[in-house]
C-alpha cells in the first residue's frame, strides 16, 4: 500500500457496469427459492369506505390457487399489523376501512403467477361507502376524517414530539418563527402574495417494487428491491415481535429507486404470507400498482414578502400545505425537513413557516428524489422572479443582493457553512451570459431565459457503520448496507477506501446489503451516502490501517513495508493467510429544531445549493414550449468520481423535465385515470433534445470524506421555477402550477391578450 496513490477524484467506470451491460447483473425479479408461491393483489374501489365483507370463494375455488389472505388472517400472524416510520397507521392489508382507492385488501397466492392474477379478478368486495376528501387544504377543515386515531410509531428521534390524535387530518403541523413577520411587514415598502402548486407525481423506477419471503425455524429472510435493508430488518423485527437477529434482508441491484423504495413498501406483506402458508412467497408490483403504493406529494404554497426600498426582503410568510394521501409514510419527516427551508437560500431577518402534512383519501405520498425541496423551489423561486420584475431589478442582481452566504444564519439559527450559494449564482449567470443582449425572437415563436437556485439540509440524525477486510494477498472487501441504485455509490465508496488504503480501486470487492453480513446503515436516500457512509468507510480503512502497523512492529518489520499488508499477515500467520478488519462509524452531530420555534443551532450535518438556467422558446399559437439550452450547477464539495457526479446532476434535471412539463397523476374522485406509460408521460430520449451542460463547483467540506459531500438531489432544485422564469421572459405570463402544459400557457396567453 502506498498513501501517495491518488483514486479519490478519478473518472473511473462504475465497477458493476461490466455486468449491467452484459446482462448478468442480479435483480431481485430473477431471485426464486424452492416451492415458492406468487402473490398477486385485489384492490380497494372506493376512496373511504367500511369493509362489509369479502368474497374470495369464487377465487379459492379456481384451479391452481394455493390460497386466498385477507387482513383477518394476517392478525392471526401478526396481531397488530400496522405499520410506517412515523405513525403507525398502515395495515399490512386493509382491516375494517379501506383509505384510497387501490389499497391492498386482499392476496391471491398460486405456483403460477398467471393463475394468481386471473383468479383475483373473481374476489368481489362489499363497502360502506364514507365521505372522501381529497384536497390538501380543504382536508384541514372536511368532516371527512380518513384515520380515526393517529398512533405515532416513535421511530425517528426528531419525530418524537409527535402525539396520538383524534377528529383531525392533521398529521405533522411544523411551525419556523425567526425574528417578527408582524414588524417586518408593516416597515416594507411593497408587500407581494402569491400561491403556487404542484401536482402529484410518481417515481416510475423501471424496476417496480419486488420482494420474497422464506420463512425458516424462527427465522425470516427477505429478499427485497429496497434503499433500506436495515430499517426494514428492524420494521419486520417489531411487527413480529422478533429479535434483530431472526431476521434477514437482502438486496441486489436496484433498477432505480428515487425514493419509491425506502421503508416498507411490500417487504411486510410477503412476511406475513410467509408466515401463514410456511412456504416462501413473492410479491412483484405492476408498473400501474407502483402509482397505488406510494408517491410525490401535491402540494399548495402560501407566500408573503415585504421588500424595503432597496431591494432587500425584510420579511417571508410561508404557508405549505402537503398532500400526505391516507398513509403518513414518511411525509412528516418531509413537511419538517424540508419545511424550514421554505423561506429560499436567502438572508431574511424576519421569517415564518407553517408547514402541514395532512392525510387525504388519495394514495399515499413520501419521499422523492429531493424530499419536498422542488416543490418548494419552484414556489419561492417563481415569488422571487415576481418580485424582481415587480421591483424592475435584474433577476439575478435581486437575487445576489438578498442571497444567504456562509457566516449568516439560515431562518433555524444554523449557522450556514460549506455553502457555496454566491459560486453557483454566479457561474450560472456567466455560462449563460446573463449581461450580454438576448434575442427574445418575432413572430409567433418567442425566446426567453430564466434561472433558479435552491438549497437543501442534509437529513438529521443518522448513522451508518462500514467495515473493511483486509486478505492476505493485499485485496479487500468493503462491506456496508448502502444500496447501489444506480448513483454509483459502490464505486465511490470503493475509492474512498482505495484513497485511505492506497491501493487501486479495482482491489476492492463490494459487498451488496446483507443484514446478516453488513453493519447498520440508516439508508440510502436524501444523498446522504457520500458523506455519512464515505466518513465511515475512510474511519474503517484508516482503523484497519492501524491495525496492519501494530501487526507489523509486533512481527519487527520496519517503517518501510508496514504498509504492506501481504508482508505483514505473512509474517503475523507464517502462511499467506489471516485478514485484519476495520469498523468505522459515524454519525454527525445534530440539535432538533424547537416543537414551538422550529430553531436549531446545528440542524444538518451540511448544505446542497443547486441552480440552473435555462433558455427556451414558446409557441404563441400552441402553447407549447422547447428548452433549447440548459445549464445545471450544483455545490458538489469535493468530487469522489467527476464522471459519475455530472451524470447525476444531468439525470436529476432530465428527471425534474418530467415533473415540469408533462408527469402529473389524474383523478377522477380518487380514481387514478392514467396508471399506465401509455398515459403518464416521462421523458423519453427523443424528449431530451437540448444541450444540456453540467457543472460542479468545488470546494472543500472540512468534515466530509476528503472533502466530499452528496449532490444527487441538487440537479432537481432549479429546472421547473427556471422554465416558467423564462417563459415570463419569453412572452410575459406566469405559470403557478406544474406541470407546465401547452394548454396552460396558451390559456394564460389569451387571457393577456384579453387584457
């Protein structure tokens, strides 16, 4: 081993691409076990409604079905079989009510996964039906209460404060006062309100949700797509009642996940069918079935600033509003974590924030790629690209001169450090020539530009333990429960290492998530991998780094080879032989924000800023709008693997392109009208025909692994608030709700023209 080697910052292939591409790579839709039944779902059809019986004889009866599970047979299994990482409010299939319509009510299980599937069709459910709400704001005030008692799971240290509640659709109200509003307010000089929406939106991983269950002698394991292997492990733990260690989870491969596949989606389900029939069973969702199992959250954003006369915002009312859908999943954690950030990445002395996650009788919402941090982008960045023109300042001169820097406090009373926000505002503006003459076109095809920038704290408090094995030939294996779902975090996390180790990267063998093989990791969401996971692993590289110089001054090797660990387990073992192993564990430090004033003085462990711009060209006479060039630029911290960093970034935008022009999920009185590819729309090859450049401003974060931090996320932040900044450009109207359709923009083209 030698320190001088240098693999953290280089472009290297991902180490498993040589197998995705040769079509060996293992997918939890290959995975089979002996006798294995196949498990397929009948759903609720009613938005709110009692359970008055279920007929499952026509569908026992035909040939081929094994057997027929209702929620009345699990709590033969599992007596109280609700589950969720914030309340404890979902069945594991539907018991007494049914919440949206496509809830899970009952399990066909066969040999043959076609037999299944036909003999659900013959399950006839009867229902009592009750009042429905579906709004996020009318749900706060509807006599239509979609849980009777909220019962909070404890999970989460920063969830604590939450309390069993009745009568109330309410689940998490997190309040943020910095400062007075009331004072601010009355000492601006112009005052603006405005409110915006976002619409409900799926994940769409090409990889649906998939998990298998083989029960042994008081032991389960599960094989399971998910971004969180230990959390499941202890999930499964508790519903049974069940020590840690009696239970197993296993991943492979994820096909994409974005946030559709953390905490429990179907691993409970299989568990319990499990547990009842004694054979192992899986479960694999539908493309259509992944819109009922879980979602982004609509959202509705109440803004209010008061501007002085220079420019400054002196004060921001935020009021949000989050369509949690009937089951909490981890939707307060969003409306909390994300909420503080409402008021933007700008330096307001006087700020406050309501944010409300509340049920509906919708399907249930959680986190997506961003954690709620784009819906409130394209809100406060729309409202300041208002009061800019209102104002008649040059976007980005309004921007600079309210912009939050390091040194001052975020509207917690963190101190903001590691934040390059000014780099990102400013390289933005100089790759898109922001000070140079613009062609805003004739005719009917107008030209416009807009940019945006937002910020997101890095989920708190988590923990995430690594362990590192060093052979007797000088080759290692990392072992840890992140999920590689496609980010490249193997590889980055094998470089690390390889930088601490000195060694090649190509040395180093990762183990995929084994609850029984690899330590704790809290999860792999909310781009906290690089820094949580990479601290650990460089703690576990350098301990067993440590480890090889005791070995060595015991076995009397001198200084020049004690970093051989080839010659030192040679020598320790008289055979090529024996292994040292390094733990590392890291959990950053963190103080919880204030049940009453939302403060913190230390309320993430670091800070992600992205921005983009783009320029675009609308049909006056169709609507329609064409991005014709766009700029992403992301506070990256030090870059582990440029190549894969870019990547990311370009992906997230492509990814949040779907989001702003065409992705929404219809209903229809709670009835979903476009489950299908066919219907709902993401972006395609053909649809991304712009050139697209990607930047990563470097910096150092003093406590990440060498520098580093995650961006995973930022590439999403800016790109709607940017399209609809440079469609008011364009042709001088605004769009306040996504996604941004031909249909919109002609009818607020009209109404202009009327006026």
């Amino acid at each position: 081993m030698t320190t001088s080697h240098k693999e953290f910052g280089r472009s290297i292939p991902r180490l498993e691409s040589r197998q995705k591409v040769s079509g060996t790579a293992e997918y939890m839709h290959h995975f089979t076990a002996p006798g294995m039944l196949y498990g397929k779902i009948f759903r609720s059809t009613v938005a709110h409604g009692k359970i008055i019986q279920i007929n499952t004889d026509a569908a026992k009866s035909y040939p081929g079905v094994h057997s027929v599970i209702t929620g009345e047979d699990i709590k033969k299994v599992i007596p109280s079989p609700y589950y969720g990482p914030a309340f404890l409010d979902q069945p594991i299939l539907a018991l007494e009510k049914v919440h949206f319509i496509g809830e899970a009510v009952a399990v066909v299980l066969s040999h043959d996964p076609h037999i299944a599937e036909a003999a659900c069709q013959l399950i006839d459910a009867e229902y009592e039906e009750l009042e429905a709400v579906f709004d996020e704001v009318e749900a706060l005030t509807s006599a239509a209460i979609v849980h009777d008692e909220l019962k909070p799971s404890g999970t989460f240290p920063d969830l604590k404060h939450l309390v069993g509640r009745k009568n109330t659709n309410l689940a998490l109200d997190f309040h943020l006062k910095y400062g007075n509003t009331e004072d601010g307010f009355a000492k601006a000089d112009r005052v603006f309100e405005h409110t915006f929406n976002t619409q409900q939106a799926m994940h769409t991983p090409l990889e649906p949700m998939v998990s298998i269950a083989v029960p042994g002698d008081q032991l389960i394991t599960i094989h399971s797509a998910t971004q969180m292997p230990s959390f499941v492990r202890l999930e499964i733990a508790r519903l049974l009642g069940w020590h840690e260690n009696q239970v197993r989870v296993k991943s492979a491969h994820l096909g994409g996940g974005y946030g559709a596949k953390v905490y429990i989606k179907v691993e409970a389900l299989v568990t319990a069918l499990a547990l009842i029939t004694k054979v192992p069973v899986k479960i694999s969702l539908t493309m259509e079935e992944q819109f009922y199992t879980i979602s982004k959250h609509a959202t509705t954003f109440k803004m209010k600033s008061g501007v002085d006369a220079s420019g400054r915002i002196i004060a921001r009312d935020c009021k949000v509003y989050w369509n949690g859908g009937a089951y909490a999943d981890i939707g307060p954690r969003v409306a909390q974590k994300s909420g503080f950030t409402a008021a933007g990445p700008y330096d307001i002395e006087n700020v406050s924030v309501d944010s409300f996650e509340i049920y509906t009788n919708r399907p249930p919402a959680g986190a997506l790629r961003g954690f709620g941090i784009p819906q409130l982008v394209w809100a406060y960045e729309c409202h300041t690209d208002i009061l800019a023109h209102e104002l008649k300042m040059d976007p980005i001169a309004f921007r600079k001169l309210n912009l939050l820097r390091n040194g001052a406090k975020q509207a917690t009373g963190t101190v903001m450090t590691h934040m390059e926000s000014d780099q990102v505002l400013e390289t933005l503006s100089q790759k898109m020539n922001w000070d140079k003459n613009f062609d805003r076109g004739t005719g009917t095809i107008r030209k416009g530009r807009g940019i945006a920038i937002g910020f997101k704290a890095s989920v708190s408090p988590t923990t995430s333990i690594a362990l590192i094995t060093i052979h007797g030939d000088g080759t290692c294996q990392l072992s840890m429960s992140t999920v590689d779902m496609g980010q490249g975090s193997d590889t980055g996390m094998a470089q690390i290492a390889a930088q601490t180790l000195g060694i090649p990267t190509e040395k180093i063998k990762v183990i995929r998530p084994d609850t029984d093989i690899t330590p704790y990791d809290m999860g792999t969401l909310g781009s906290r991998s690089t820094f949580h996971m990479g601290n650990a692993v460089k703690l576990a590289a350098q301990d067993a780094l440590e480890k090889l110089k005791i070995m060595a001054k015991k076995a009397g090797l001198d200084d020049s080879i004690n970093h051989q660990p080839s010659v030192v387990l040679v020598k320790t073992y008289g055979m090529q032989a024996g292994t040292v192993v390094g733990f590392g564990s890291y959990k950053p430090s963190y103080v919880p924000t204030d049940p009453a004033t939302g403060a913190s003085s230390n309320v993430t462990p670091f800070w992600m800023v992205g921005g983009s711009g783009v320029e675009v060209e609308v049909d006056t006479e169709t609507g329609h709008v064409y991005i014709t060039n766009m700029i992403n630029v992301a506070d990256a911290g030090e870059l582990v693997n440029p190549k894969i960093a870019t990547t990311q970034i370009s992906g997230a935008a492509i990814m949040q392109c779907g989001f702003t022009f065409t992705e929404e999920m219809l209903f229809d009185e709670g009835q979903l009208t476009n489950a299908s590819f066919a219907d709902y729309k993401i972006p395609g090859i053909h649809d991304v025909n712009f050139p697209i450049e990607n930047i990563c401003i470097t910096s150092t974060h003093q406590e990440g692994p060498y520098g580093a931090k995650g961006i995973g996320e930022t590439g999403t932040f800016g790109v709607s608030p940017a399209v609809s900044n440079a469609i008011f450009d364009a042709v001088g109207v605004r769009i306040t709700s996504l996604p941004i359709t031909p249909e919109k923009v002609f009818q607020a083209l009209l109404e202009k023209n009327k006026g």
